[in-house]
C-alpha cells in the first residue's frame, strides 16, 4: 500500500533533527542526517534512482520529465530541521479525530492548551483530524509537513505517468531554523530554474515577499575594579547593557508590530563585569526601513556611552537575507502558476508576505528564484503547534497540480 502524506509526516517528525547555533559544522547537528538518510531511501523506493545525501547533509533527488517539449526545470524545497527554540527530542504526536470545535488539551503537560480564541485558523478545520504534540516537546511540522507532502507528490508523479509534467528537482536542506539552509547549496548544479519552498503556514496560501534581514552583534568593554574600590571608576558591561536594551523603544519590538511593520529584537545577552555581548536581528520588508533600525540603534548606543566615558564598543552589522519580491517580480508566473494550482486543488489563493524568511529568500538571490508554499502548519516553534491532515492532502494536490501548470503553459508557449 501507498503511504499516505499523513503516514510520511508521523515517521519523520519523531525523528530528532533540532539545529545548533552554536555549532560551526554543516549540518549544525548529525542527528539531522538520521532524517536524511530515510529520506534517501524512501526516494530510492519511490523510484527516483539519483537520490542521495550530499556531503552537506542535503537530500537531493530528480523526478524526469514525462514531455517531449522544453519545461522549465522546478524544484520543491523544504528543510529538515526543526527550530532550537524548544525542544524536539522524543516528540509524541497525537490526532484528534473529526475536530469538533473548541479548545484542545494536551495530553502530556496539563498547562499546555491549544486555545480555540487563539488559533482562529481552528474554525476552518471542524469536521477534520488534527495532530498536535502531546505538549512537551514542538511538533516539527515547520517544516517536516513540507518534506512529506513533496514525497507524497513525488509519489503521485510517478505512478501515474498520464500526469504531463517537466523535470522536476527535490532539495531537501538542512539547518534553516538557523539561518544557513542555503549556504552550500550549488545552484548550478542542482540545476533547476525556478523554485519552490513549501514552509508556509495556512492552506491557500503563497507567499512572494519576505523581511530583509541583519544580526548586529554589540560588544562592550567595560572598567573593572574590585567593588570595595570602585567608587567613582566601576563601569560594569552587564548595567550598560541592560541599559541599552532598556532603551529601545517598545513600539519597535516583534511584540508589539504586526502587518508590514519592522523590528529590532535583542536575541541574547551575556557577559561580566568587564566584558558583555548583546545579539540583535533587525527586520524590516524595505532596505532603507533596516538601515534606519540600524542607525537608530548605534545612535542609541552611542547616547548609552555617554554616561560611560571610560568604556568602549563595537557594533558589527551582518546580511542574513534580503526581501525576495525584488526578485519574484521578474518572474511574476512563479506565483501566477501557484495561484492556479491552489485553485485547482479546491482553494482560493492567498497571496502574502512573511514576517520572516525561508530558504527561498537566499535561493531567489542566489540566482534560483522561489516563492513560499503553504505547508498548513500553524503555531511552528512551540508545543501548541498543530496541523491537520486534510491541510496537508491540499498541499499534496496543490504541488502536483503545480508541476502540470508548468508543463501546460510551456506547451502553450512553445512554437
């Protein structure tokens, strides 16, 4: 028997595949290979003879093309890791069957709900089967429900041939919760034209815009002195940079913005009295909005410095990704096509920014051009994050309905 995306999606996410930060090596984790491996092997399985694990620890794959005439070579992509920022170790999904409506109490840690009035996605899934954690650990579905609804339609492709589609490529990366999902990728030799990314969240939705993004990293060198004898000549690192944080202004924050507006987000504080460190994301839909974050944010450190004459700091500025609609609107059939897909597969189309980035940000800019499909995870990062299964057959029909558009429209367009 088939497996079905539900039964792909319950393999893969009890797999451990957390990223480090902290970690130099690619994959930042070895355990992400364990993923990558059955991956390969299930790949293998379905009968696409190339598929292997990189040196990286990226899972690639070739489903050939089924047409006698040119089509633009596309690629899925979703990445197997999951978010450092709590724990997926020992994760124990569990369904509810037939979603009546209402809040939904996990079973492991009493104080963990999934509260209706919260997640006003709940009220399109009555009648559904949702799978959430049992509240201990994140779910995975960020973004191990894109990884088994591509090789759920990879599945579709080939055993039914009557399908016209082109070439299609898989790219499944490692280490995007990170920030380097991309960085050894070959897009030459991966050798498809245009992309996909499927880490997006609500069913019907596509995506084509992004956050720009920076880290800034801020050390301070403080004046240490033995506190019996620091009348008048202490200059503690740790006060001045509780005191730069103290002085953002609120209304700049991930918590108090939504919509198209930016933030600045202090992301980790460490240090003694001589020495601290502070880590910054900065984020911002427009170039020029980040550089004024950036200026706004030394100003204010320079302001902090006044009241410590005797210290001193540095403030490194650092690219993570850029807005890819710079990109996507020179390809404006990328999501056109989607669109489509979206509505054959029973749905009206949503098309979004993403306060955030994906693997296709760095992708587009990397000379692969690459919108943000819905995956159909919702609350990703945490132990309410939850899924339904109905969510994730869309996403199936939708990536397979995506690859006839291209083979269709190219017919068209070919003499």
């Amino acid at each position: 028997m088939t497996d079905t995306v539900t039964d792909r999606f319950l393999r893969y996410v009890v797999i451990d595949t957390q990223s480090d930060p902290s970690s130099a090596t690619q994959p930042s984790t070895a355990k992400q290979k364990d993923l990558g491996r059955l991956l390969v092997t299930e790949l293998l399985a379905i009968g696409l003879s190339d598929a292997h694990m990189d040196e990286h620890g990226y899972v690639h794959a070739t489903i050939p093309s089924n047409v006698e005439k040119p089509v633009p070579v596309i690629c899925f992509c979703s990445h197997m890791d999951t978010a450092p920022d709590f724990t997926g170790s020992r994760v124990k999904p569990k369904i509810v069957r037939n979603y009546s409506g209402g809040d939904i109490q996990l079973a492991g840690d009493p104080q963990q709900v999934i509260r209706f009035r919260d997640n006003p996605a709940l009220a399109d899934q009555i009648g559904n089967d949702i799978i959430t954690t049992d509240g201990t650990t994140l779910l995975g579905a960020d973004d191990k429900a894109g990884i088994a609804e591509i090789v759920t339609a990879a599945q579709v492709l080939v055993d039914n041939p009557d399908i016209p589609h082109g070439m299609i490529k898989i790219l499944f990366t490692t280490d995007e919760e990170i920030g380097r999902g991309v960085d050894k990728v070959d897009v030459g030799k991966l050798g498809a034209e245009f992309g996909y990314t499927v880490d997006g969240e609500t069913a019907g939705h596509i995506e084509d815009e992004t956050f720009s993004a920076d880290s800034v990293e801020i050390t301070i060198q403080g004046v240490a002195i033995h506190p019996g004898f620091a009348t008048g000549k202490m200059e503690n690192a740790i006060k001045i940079a509780a005191a730069i944080v103290d002085r953002l202004p609120k209304d700049m924050a991930p918590e108090t913005t939504e919509g198209r507006q930016g933030f600045i987000h202090p992301t980790g504080l460490s240090g003694s009295m001589e020495k601290a460190h502070l880590s910054f994301i900065v984020r911002d839909f427009e170039e020029q909005g980040l550089l004024a974050k950036e200026e706004m944010l030394e100003s204010l450190v320079k302001g902090v410095f006044e009241d410590y004459p005797g210290s001193a700091y540095s403030f490194e500025v650092k690219q993570q990704y850029r807005n890819m609609k710079t990109v996507l609107d020179r390809h404006p059939e990328i999501v056109d096509y989607a669109m489509e897909a979206i509505r054959r597969a029973g749905m009206m189309p949503v098309r979004g920014s993403i306060r955030g980035g994906t693997d296709g940000s760095r992708l587009s800019f990397m000379g692969l051009p690459s919108a943000n499909l819905f995956a159909g995870g919702h609350a990703f990062h945490s132990p309410l994050e939850w899924i339904s299964r109905q969510d994730m057959e869309k996403a199936v029909s939708t990536i397979v309905e995506l690859a006839k558009i291209w083979a269709e429209r190219s017919y068209r367009m070919s003499p």
